[in-house]
C-alpha cells in the first residue's frame, strides 16, 4: 500500500495542477441514491434495475438481500451520525475550492461546517432527527467539532493551495457494449498541464488494512473504468484521502485493470439480472449485519421480507444466480 502524496506531474503538494477540463462534454449531474440503479418512476412503480454504481455493486457483493432492499424494494434506511458526517466534510471540502486558491486555508474550511450543516438539514430534513433528543446539544457540538478536525487534518495530506481541480461532485456515466450503465459520483478530479488525470477521493473513515486495500480500491477502479469508457484515457492516478486516519493510498491503473474490472462488473450484473427475474435474493451473514438497518425484514434474523414486487421466473438449472463474486 503506498501513502505517498505526490501524484503525476507535479500534482499534490509537490506542485499545481492547472485546470484542464476533462475532453468531451461530460454527462449531466444527477443525485446517486439507494435507487439510482433504476429508472426515476412514481413510488407506486417498481421496475428492475438498470445500471449500477459502487455502492450499490458493493452492495451485491457483501448480501444480494441487501441489495434488493435498497434497489427493488427501496426501504427507508435511518440516517447515521457517521455518514452525515461523511457529507458535511465532503460539501465542506467541495464549497473550499470556491475560494481563491490563497485564501483555501484550515480556518476558512472550518468556518465552512455550520452553514453547510444548514445547508444539509434544509435539503434533507429527515436528518433532524439525528439530534432529537440531544436537548442541551452537548451531542451536536461534539460531532460538529469531529467534522472540523476531520476537516483539518486533510491539510496535513493536501495542499488546496496548489490544486486547481478539473472538475468536483462529478457525475459520470457511461454504457458498455453490453448495455450495462455505469454511474457515480467523483469526489475530485485533477488534470495536470500534460493531461494526465488523478482522481481523488475522500474518506471520513480510517485506511484499511493492507490485506483489505484492494477491496477498497475497487470503487476507484470503477470510476477509472467509467472515465476510460467516456474519454478514452486511463486516469495516470487513483487517491483515497483518508481524514480518519491521515492516510493516503494511491494506485496507478493500466488499461488490463479496468478491462478486468469490466469483466467483473458484466458477471456481477449478469447474477444481479437472475436475481431479478427469480427473486430469488439470498442473505449473505457477515459482521457487517450488526449494522444493518433491515434486520427486521431478514429471515436471518427471523424476519420475511416484503412481498416480491417484480414478477418471477423458475431460476435456470445452471449458474449462480448469487454471482459470488470477491473483490478483484
């Protein structure tokens, strides 16, 4: 696993990186949500999937259930202190390149948590009920100051001085012979005076383990693949900025990763697709359950989930319609 902050070119702390757009018009923005797979219906309308993200394919492959509560069935899910958390840094980070570059500093950024925490809370109002019961709001101020240290160690891993991104919250999809979609969501993208693209993304949490690291890099390599597909270039750079931890971890793809990625993007959508057509959505127990919100709908733990909303098929005698399939 390599920390090292220097990206291509001189980028990073090492140098500016000039802002030149990515070539090509690129796709129009549009939010990802647990939907996001499928066509954007009438609540009353349940129709299958039709594209995928990271998050949703990562979805998949730690519980197919998971992934149709999500995708098919749409639960609602509570929000979570850390993963607001996680949107208030990202919104903090974002809004920080508005600023000349001189002017990009560790109190300037945050400053920038309390409005962008008004921010979230008129756009989502359902995250009120974070702190509900937080009446003296001793609970409030402690996340809101987790957020700011969040928020200042990237300092240490970055120099916002001397970035000038290409492009930030980048919305890319792309379609692959097949017909499989592909989306997302880039945190960040650096082009270098010479072209060659970096692409940066944000991490609330803490670096994982190296034996886990390719797992982790895998939403990277995603969004490595949707780039190459839409402007033909292999991005030079993948970087997770890790705030929890003050970790760095790059990778320089070659054009066999994303080929392979593909390949198993096309076999995951290929179980994804039977399961669809089958229902047949089985749960995969892990340690990660304990922090699932659909427990209750779970027939590990004794719960039925709710009546398919899809119509069905016999599942095919050969395959796995559970796509079991691990990390690269």
């Amino acid at each position: 696993m390599e920390t090292s902050n220097d990206g291509p070119a001189g980028e990073g702390r090492g140098g500016p990186v000039a802002p030149v757009p990515l070539p090509g018009p690129a796709p129009a923005r549009e939010a990802e949500g647990a939907g996001s797979e499928g066509a954007v219906a009438p609540a009353a309308v349940v129709v299958p999937p039709a594209g995928l993200s990271p998050s949703r394919a990562g979805d998949f492959m730690q519980c197919p259930l998971l992934y149709r509560f999500r995708v098919i069935d749409r639960l609602p899910e509570k929000p979570s202190e850390a993963a607001t958390r996680g949107t208030l840094v990202h919104a903090v980070l974002e809004r920080l390149f508005d600023a000349p570059a001189a002017e990009r500093t560790a109190p300037r950024a945050k400053s920038l948590v309390p409005g962008q925490w008004d921010r979230l809370r008129e756009a989502r109002p359902e995250l009120v009920e974070l702190f509900a019961d937080d009446a003296d709001g001793e609970r409030l101020t402690r996340w809101l100051s987790e957020a700011e240290q969040l928020v200042e160690r990237w300092f240490t891993l970055e120099d916002p001085t001397r970035l000038e991104p290409a492009e930030r919250e980048l919305f890319v999809e792309a379609e692959l012979d097949s017909g499989l979609r592909l989306r997302g969501i880039i945190d960040r993208v650096d082009v270098a005076p010479t072209g060659e693209v970096r692409i940066v993304d944000y991490k609330t949490g803490r670096a994982p383990r190296p034996e886990y690291a390719e797992s982790a890099l895998f939403q990277m390599k995603f969004y490595a693949l949707v780039v190459w597909r839409l402007k033909r270039v292999v991005p030079r750079r993948l970087q997770l900025v890790y705030l929890g931890s003050g970790d760095v971890l790059t990778y320089d793809p070659v054009l066999a990763d994303l080929e392979r990625v593909e390949r198993k993007l096309l076999a995951l959508w290929e179980a994804i697709r039977r399961a669809t057509e089958t229902g047949d959505w089985r749960p995969r127990p892990t340690k990660l359950c304990g922090w699932c919100d659909h427990r209750a709908h779970c027939p590990e733990f004794g719960g039925t989930p709710p009546p398919y909303p899809l119509p069905v098929r016999a599942a095919e005698p050969d395959g796995d319609p559970q796509g079991r399939i691990g990390p690269d």
